[in-house]
C-alpha cells in the first residue's frame, strides 16, 4: 500500500489551475495584441488624411504660384459652385478665361477636390486661403497661407468626432523684382 502513495505523489504535471491561469494570461496578452493593432489602424486611417491635406495644400500653392499676377484675386474667391468661367476644356474647344476667372476656377476645383478626397464629412471638409499682398502690389513677396480642416470619421471616446487642421504658408513672388 505503501509502495501506491509513494507513486502518486512522484507524478509531475499541469493541474487544471495551472492550466486555467496560463490560458488567462495568454488572453490577456491577445487582447493588448489586438487593442494595439486597432491604435495603429486608426494612427494609419489619420496619416493618409493628413498626407492628403498636405498635397491637396501644395496644389493651391502650386495654382497660385502658377496664376501669381493675380494673387489678391485668390483672397476674394468662393469657390461655389458655378465658377468655371469656360477655364476647363472638357468640351475640345478652346477657351480663354482671365486670369481673375482662373483663380476663382482654381479655389473651386480645390474645394471639390477637399471634399472628395478628405473623409466624407462635407460639411467640416473645408479649406481657406490667406493672402498677406506687400505694400506695393505687383511688387515684392507675398505671403500665402492655406489651412484645410476636416473631420476624421472616427468618434473619440466621449463620442464627439475628431477635427483635424493642416496650415502651409509660403512665400510668392508677385512681381519680377523679387
């Protein structure tokens, strides 16, 4: 009889506590893996918004630096819809706008291209440009600043959504004695 105790307490193995407190340490580090991957999913989702405020940026800058005889015209465009002018050549005849109906043409194209290529919140897609003119006009460096503000489609924890804004400014000669 004795000889049957000693075997039984010689056995070596896993309890069922033991294998309980390992399988809820393993899941509590599979649900920090997965709380990780959605952090780096939502910081992924805010990149590529902001990379597209950043080159939706570059390309007023660029529309300006392009129209520059105008730029206080840049100022007072709305954007709204209605401002083509004749300025895109979608029908294959060719036509002539002003450089005045250009920059109004080239804030609304921008505009469009902010909502369709920022999240899908229209109403908080929007961008401004500000235009700081020299003293002497025509004359000198400008001063261009253009903001574009949108909202990620993603809410925060209180439930209130996310408001993002992107600025560039930059410096356009308006004249040739820059």
């Amino acid at each position: 009889m004795q000889a049957s105790i000693q075997k039984i307490s010689a056995q070596k193995g896993f309890s069922l506590i033991e294998a309980l407190v390992a399988f809820l340490v393993l899941s509590v580090g599979m649900l920090g893996i997965a709380s990780m991957q959605t952090m780096a999913i939502r910081a992924g989702e805010t990149a590529t918004w902001r990379s597209v405020a950043v080159v939706k940026a570059e390309e007023i800058m660029e529309r300006i630096r392009t129209n520059k005889t105008v730029l206080s015209s840049y100022i007072s465009a709305t954007g709204d819809a209605g401002t083509n002018h004749g300025c895109d050549d979608l029908t294959g005849t060719i036509t002539t706008c002003t450089p005045v109906q250009l920059a109004e043409y080239d804030v609304f194209q921008w505009k469009q291209g902010l909502v369709e290529a920022l999240p899908p919140d229209a109403v908080n897609t929007n961008g401004s440009i500000v235009v700081v003119l020299p003293a002497v006009p025509g004359q000198g460096v400008s001063t261009v600043t253009v903001t574009v503000n949108w909202r990620e489609p993603r809410q925060n924890r209180d439930g209130s959504a996310t408001n993002q804004t992107y600025s560039a400014t930059a410096n356009i000669c308006g004249g040739i004695t820059c």
